[in-house]
C-alpha cells in the first residue's frame, strides 16, 4: 500500500462533498467474474454478438440468455469488506455523499448503500423497448416474455450497452463539479466516460485518490494512490475521513 499525497486527512478542513466512483475491481474481490476475458471474449462471446442494440436486434435469445447467466451467478456472491465499509460510511458521513457505480450488480445495495447510481444499468432490472418502463427481474427471461405495461415481448436487459449513453450522468458531472473529494476504486482507466471523472473533479478542485490493485491506466490524474485489495485498504481509508470531521 502506497499513498503519495499529505492531503489525505484533510488536516484544514474534512470533505463536505465526497463522490466515489467503482470498478469492476471491487466486484472481482466477491467473485464476480469479469466481463472482459483475457482472450477479449466475454463468457466465450464476441461483445459484438451480447453486448450491442444490433446482436439483440439480430439474436435476442442469445442475449438474453447471456444475461440470465450472470443474473443467476450473483446467487453466488456476497458483498465484501469494501462493500460493506461504503455503506457504512455513508450512514455515518456528516456531508454530501454520492455513490456512482460501474458494476451492474446488486452488491453495493445489498451491502446498504442508497445514495447508487449505476451508470450502465442494473442485471436485476430490465425494460420495455416501447414505454422505457423499468421492471425489477430475479429470474430468467426469454425472446418471448412479455411486460405488463404492453403484454407483449418488449423486454430487453437494462443494460448500457456499447454505442449506448451511460445514465444519469447529468446527475454525476453536476456532483463531480460540486464535490472536493473523488475517490476511483477497482476501475482500469480504459473506459470512457468514467475515466474522465477524475479531471471533472480536479478541475473544480478537488482532492483525488485512486484506490486499485495496481496503477491505473489514468494513475498519473490523480494526486493519491492507495494500491492494494481494496478490501484491505477501503476500511481504513475511510475510517480516517471521520475521523477528521
């Protein structure tokens, strides 16, 4: 565990607004599988063929099996440290506190987090292609299940897929202008528009800490780096922020 910044107390003053963003790293400390292979396949597929409005447009059974298999591995997994020390956090934190997540499981919310935004959807969500009606889903769906708002086979993943705009990020450039802490844990840099945070944050001012495995792609944006399981070094991070209000 490294840190490169004598900010990370906030000795003159705590942060009254914090936004944190997470990865896939988080995730892969509970198991979750990876959505991108070494190989650059996912689960044995091209992301050309589960991952674009054009493959469930041209196979949409395929797809949805695709996503009824990671629906059902996260029957497996269970929140971990990291977490669990976020939820905690933010019923404990005094100040503004906003949670932005690229992960389309449900660890952060059963850990207890409620101030989530996910940025490319929910595995445990679909929506109508017709209404944008959104449905909760813990089961798996085919070509031909049906809505309630349409009765007919609408239904697709509330996934971003590629070619896709992230959502609400409205909401996440107005917080990350706002805040004057940004706190990147388990993200590799390469993905766009979430690798961008970081600058929106410290072009407005504030303090920025990169909590990874190792450096990011995009390590040199920020002005503090913690590396290790963020596991092991999230609780205690954390801990010395409130310590400081």
């Amino acid at each position: 565990m490294t840190a490169n910044s004598t900010d990370r107390r906030f000795v003159n003053r705590p942060p009254q607004r914090i936004v944190v963003l997470t990865g896939a790293g988080i995730s892969a400390e509970s198991g979750v599988r990876t959505f991108r292979d070494n190989d650059g396949l996912w689960e044995n597929h091209r992301l050309e063929d589960v991952a674009t409005p054009e493959a469930f447009e041209r196979d949409a059974e395929l797809v949805q099996r695709f996503y009824n298999a990671r629906r059902a591995q996260l029957n497996e997994v269970q929140p971990n440290p990291a977490h669990i020390a976020l939820a905690e956090f933010e019923q404990r934190y005094n100040g503004d506190f906003l949670l932005v997540t690229q992960n389309v499981d449900d660890l952060h919310e059963r850990a207890g987090s409620q101030h989530l935004l996910h940025m490319h959807g929910e595995l445990k969500r679909v929506r109508c292609t017709r209404t944008e009606q959104l449905y909760d889903m813990d089961t798996d769906i085919t070509a031909t299940t049906c809505c309630a708002c349409c009765n007919a086979p609408n239904l697709r993943p509330h996934i971003v897929w590629f070619g896709e705009m992230p959502l609400f990020m409205d909401d996440i450039f107005h917080a990350l202008e706002q805040c004057d802490l940004f706190i990147s844990i388990g993200t590799s840099g390469h993905v766009y528009p979430a690798a961008g945070f970081v600058e929106v944050a410290a072009n407005a001012g504030a303090h920025t800490i990169e909590i990874n495995l190792e450096p990011s792609r995009i390590k040199d944006n920020f002005a503090e780096h913690l590396y290790g399981k963020a596991g092991d070094v999230l609780p205690g991070y954390l801990q010395s922020l409130l310590d400081g209000e």
